[in-house]
C-alpha cells in the first residue's frame, strides 16, 4: 500500500508509513464521526477552546476521535497532568491547574490522620500529642517531647508560679486590676497605679508614681516608716496643693521647710525654714530660725527665736526673747487690742537712734508722753494742753520732713501764734487765724479750699498791695472789680468775666500781647456772633479754622512766599482731588460731595498702553458720581475704546 491507500477495514494495518506525517486538521467546532479525508493519526485542533483531538479508530464505521493531544487535563476533558510532591499534598500548596498527587502519597497522608496510623507532633508537623498534667504544668517539664499545655493547666500554674517569679527571665508588663502582697514585696522597677495600690505587708518600693490618692497603713495600728532606710531627702507634698499631716509630728534632727505649710501643734528644740511656716495649735520653740514668714494662730512658747524678715502672730503667744532683724508685725489684720508691755513694771521703749519710728493710727496716753529723740507720730490723741519744748534752746521742727499738710488750731477756738512766724513754702489757713506778723517767703494760700469769702484790707483804708515789680500776679478765678482796676504792670489773669466791651490798649502805641508766653490755646471770639479783626492778622505759624470757612469778601488769596503751594486733602468719596484709570476710554468715580455745577478740570498724567487718546470730558451725577470719559476728536458722541491713560483731576466750585 501507498501512504494513500484507503484503509479497507477496521482489521487492516491502521498505522501510517514513517514518510507520511499526520494531518493537523484546523477548525472552529469539535470533529465529527466522518471527517472527510481523515486518517488514523491525524490531529484535529478546535481553535475557538485550543482543544485537541487524535483520530484513533472506527467503531462501526464510524471514525473514533480521542480527546487530549496536548492539552491540560479538566474535570470534563482528558489531557496532560503534572504530578504532585508529597509536601504540596500535605501542606495543600500545590500550584493551581491539573496537578495529580502519587498513590502512594495519598496513602502516607492518610495514614498520618487515621487513628493508630498517625505520626507524633512536631513544630513543623500536624501529628498526635500527650496532653501536659498540673504537676508537671507547675514544674515546667514533661515526660514526652510532644506535649502540649491545656487550658485547665493555667490555675495551677498561676496559685503556685515559678520561683524566679513572673518575667524573672524577660520582664514584661502586667495589667491587673488588684495585686494583693501578704508578705515582704520588692518592686525593683518604677510602678505605675492607674488606681488604688493596697499593702498590707513590708513593702519596698524603688520607684512609685501615684496618679490619685495614696493610703498608707491608713488603718492599721503599727509604726509606718517612710525613708529611714535611705540617705537621701524625704519630699512630701508638692507645689500647688497644701499638705496636711494628721496628728502629731516628730522630727529627730531638723524639719526644713521650702513651701508654705500649716503644722497643727509643733514642739521644736531647733528648726530652720526657708519660706513660711504656719502653726494652728500650741507650739513651743526652744530655738527657730524663720527666713522669710511664721504665722502662728494658736498659743506658742518662744525661748529665742531669729526671724530675718516677717514674724505674723495672730494668737496670743509668750516670746521670751525675740531677734527680728526685718520688720514685725503684730496683729497686722486682727480686730482685737494688742497690749505691749502692760502687765511689766519696766519701761517700753520703742525705735532706735538711727531710724524713725512710724505709728499707724491714732495714739492714746493715758499720763505722759516722754519724746527723747525723733518720731514720727501718724495720729496723736491729746485731751489736755500740749508743751512741746516749752522750755528748751534749741529749735522746734513739726513736719518739716513730710509731705502731708500740717493742720493747726481747729474751728472753735483761735489759734495764737508767738512771736514771727516764717513759712518757707505755703501757709493754709482755713479758720479765723489772727497773725501778729507775717513773713512769707514762698507762696501763701489763703483759704485755698474753704467755701466761704475770703476778706482782704476791707476793713482798713490804706492801700491793699499784691504783686511785685520782678513777678508776675496770678488771679486763679474770676475777678470782679467794683469800680476800676488799675494795671500798671504786667499781670496774668486766670478767668476775668466782662459782661460789657473789654478795651485792652484802646489808646496806647505799645504793642498788646495775648497768650504769647503761654502753650495752650488761645480762643477768641464765639459761635453765636462774628469777631472781628480790625487791621492785618499775621500768624506766625499756621492759621487753622476747625469747623467752618475762612472767607475773604474783599480781597484775595494770596500765596506770596518761595516754594509755597495750594494743597488739600484727597483719598475718599467726598474729597475734591484726585487720580483715576480709564477702561475702554471711560471710568465713573465715586463722590457723594460732588454737585451739579462744580467745575472739574482734567490732566493726563500716561498714556499707560492706550493704542489712540482722545479729548477728556466729564459729566457729573449730583450727590453720587461723576463720569471721565475719552472721546474721539471729530465724532465727540464717540468713546475712544483704544484710550486706557491716567489721569488727575481738581474739583472746584463756584461761589
């Protein structure tokens, strides 16, 4: 036969000759049972699902097409498969596609799962493990490599922990609600409790930040013991909040305080404190040295005492002797009266030789007030006649070194003064006061604020004269003069009332000054009637009118100085100057001033990008606005558009 021969039958030789390849045979749909043409061997390709098909045989004359060829195998289709490793098959990792595990793998996975056939546990390997007993949960061993930790295991390890402890190997932390100690309890770390921390046993904190309240031994009976141990400093309390200590305090060597506390009963052989110390109960010091304040409320014992700066006692209180090197001060505020010295026999000396002694308010003596050298007397009570110096040589000063008024007499009775009196500065009198002669060398003030009449030389006939020929007179008030006042001089006048027409050198040549030596202003004239300047008004410097015109009905206005100029105001919508930009040859300004009949006069100051100028114009809407516009020069009802220049412009309006 020749490769092509027909085959005669089923029976025959199906092969092909070795020369003769198979016919692939391409197509969009699965072959049939009588390709045309068709030959044992030959591949059939469906290109639409890329299956292959291989002609293998007849059955009953009907052509048997079998299905693979090179593909992948599927669930529906057969084709070529990759076979599977034993760990993909156990770890179910295998790539996706037609991957086939061996028997023989299947059969070691099962046997692994199937109860008796299993393998032990390992950490890499799914197997079957002895479970751990409390006992040996608590001791940490086990008998066998694979066991494994129940759940109920966790009690037993937690009632009996191991020895090092919890994190004795690796710290970690620990978030509990309550930790309980019954016995001795070291924290080598710092400690945080977000809540309550209760002790009931021995406990040695190294480090304990406390966010709210702190008890300890707040209950029990037993001795409490807070850095005794240690050499280092004991800090109780904090900047902003008082700290209170309940029943008494002992301090064996010295109790130094830097912030202001209150001590309820204190009993001290010695003690230092840099700030403030306050005591509410009864307190006895043997010694103390205070820096700066101590304010004791209740009854204290003093043996001696050293304050450098404020001692406040408002109780009553037994000093035995007092060293206050700044100032005391007793019953500073209280209302009650503080006795000195009443109860001794000895005298009471106040003040020094070298500074002045100061009392504030009034000062009662009941006998006799014995003054050896300078005081200060703030108020004296004296119900009887007062000698001061009635006897003595040398000289009597009485407030010459204060800055108060010094008051004497009073309103029922006169006061006589012996002999001349010299007043440096100012004599006020505001009584009847006869003077038997008066020198006054600086300034005398008679009645200065007393509401009566003040009555000088009415009652004699001699001339009354005030002033001198070197100073000026000031006459503070109004002046009313019954017949005529007669000023030769130079005179200052404070407030003179004229109620007809004032002449000030009506007739004289000299020059009249006004206001010229003074730096306020000078007003003349009213808003009611016109003033009048007869003759030329010269300003030596400028002449402002505030409110109103300044109109020249028969002159003109003259600018007759070099680099003089007409300037005004501008920037707002009432003003009469300023500058604008045209847009498209036009622009409307703003002016509420701005009235019908004003003249405006327009200037170019740049053409800015304008492609052609035309001639400026304006109109005016009264009260609101007025219109710059460029027209074009031949048709004036045309906007040159091209025209966007700059320009200025002055407003001014007709009389």
């Amino acid at each position: 036969m020749s490769g092509k021969d027909p085959i005669p039958n089923e029976f025959a030789y199906c092969g092909v000759k070795a020369t003769v390849p198979p016919n692939l045979i391409k197509a969009k749909v699965d072959p049939g049972t009588a390709v045309k043409g068709a030959r044992i061997g030959d591949f059939w390709l469906n290109t639409v699902t890329q299956s292959v098909f291989q002609l293998v045989g007849f059955t009953s004359g009907a052509q048997v097409w079998q299905a693979g060829g090179n593909s992948n195998a599927t669930t529906t289709s057969f084709g070529i498969v990759e076979l599977a490793t034993l760990s993909q098959l156990q770890n179910g990792n295998a790539p996706a596609g037609a991957i086939v595990p061996l028997s023989n793998d299947v059969a070691t996975v099962i046997a692994g799962v199937v109860a008796g056939a299993g393998v032990p546990a390992t950490t890499t390997q799914q197997g079957y493990v002895f479970l751990e007993t409390d006992a040996n949960a608590v001791l940490g061993t086990a008998p066998n490599a694979n066991t494994a930790l129940q759940p109920s295991n966790l009690a037993a390890v937690f009632a009996a922990p191991p020895a090092g402890g919890f994190g004795s190997t690796t710290p970690r932390p620990v978030a509990a609600t309550t930790l309980s100690a019954s016995g001795a309890t070291a924290l080598a770390a710092a400690l945080t409790v977000g809540t309550t921390l209760g002790v009931t046993g021995t406990s040695t904190l190294a480090a304990l930040t406390q966010v709210g309240t702190a008890n300890i031994n707040a209950s029990g009976a037993g001795v409490t013991t807070i850095g005794t141990g240690g050499t280092g400093a004991v800090n109780i309390g904090n900047a902003t909040g008082n700290t209170a200590v309940t029943g008494a305090l002992t301090v064996s060597t010295t109790l130094g305080v830097t912030g202001a506390s209150t001590i309820a009963a204190l009993s001290a052989t010695s003690g230092t404190f840099s700030t403030t110390l306050g005591v509410t109960g009864a307190s006895t010091f043997s010694s103390g040295t205070f820096s700066t304040t101590l304010g004791v409320t209740g009854a204290s014992s003093f043996s001696s005492g050293t304050f450098s700066t404020t001692l406040g006692v408002t109780g009553l209180t037994t000093l035995a002797a007092l060293t206050q090197v700044g100032t005391a001060n007793i019953n500073a505020s209280g209302a009650a009266t503080t006795n000195i010295a009443t109860g001794g026999t000895g005298v009471l000396n106040l003040g020094n030789a070298t500074g002045n002694t100061a009392l504030t308010g009034a000062l009662t003596i009941s006998t006799t007030l014995g003054v050896t050298g300078l005081t200060t007397l703030a108020a004296l009570t004296q119900v009887g006649t007062t000698l001061i110096n009635a006897s003595g040589a040398a000289a009597t000063s009485i407030a010459t070194g204060g800055t108060g008024v010094l008051n004497l007499g009073n309103a029922t009775g006169n006061t006589a003064l012996t002999g001349a009196l010299t007043i440096s500065t100012t004599l006020g009198v505001t009584g009847l006061t006869t003077l038997a002669g008066l020198t006054q060398v600086g300034t005398t003030l008679i009645n200065a604020s007393g509401a009566a009449v003040t009555t000088i030389g009415t009652g004699g006939t001699g001339a009354v004269n005030i002033g001198n020929a070197t100073g000026n007179t000031a006459i503070t008030g109004a002046a009313t003069i019954s017949t005529t006042l007669g000023v030769t001089g130079l005179t200052t006048l404070a407030a003179l009332t004229q109620v007809g027409t004032t002449l000030i050198n009506a007739s004289g040549a000299a020059t009249t000054t006004i206001g010229t030596g003074g730096t306020g202003v000078v007003n003349i004239g009213n808003s009611t009637g016109n003033t009048a300047v007869t003759g030329s008004l010269t300003a030596s410097t400028s002449l402002t009118a505030t409110a109103g015109n300044i109109t020249a009905t028969a002159g003109n206005l003259v600018i007759n100085g070099s680099a003089k100029f007409l300037s005004w105001k501008s920037g707002a919508v009432t003003d009469f100057r300023g500058t604008g930009v045209l847009t498209a040859g036009t622009q409307t300004i703003a002016n509420t001033n701005i009235a019908t009949g004003d003249m405006i006069f327009l200037t170019r100051t740049g053409v800015a990008a304008s492609t052609t100028l035309g001639e400026l114009t304006y109109t005016i809407s009264n009260g609101a606005s007025f219109t710059v516009t460029s027209v074009i020069i031949g048709t004036p009802g045309s906007t040159q558009t091209g025209d966007v220049s700059t320009y200025a412009y002055i407003i001014v309006r007709p009389v």
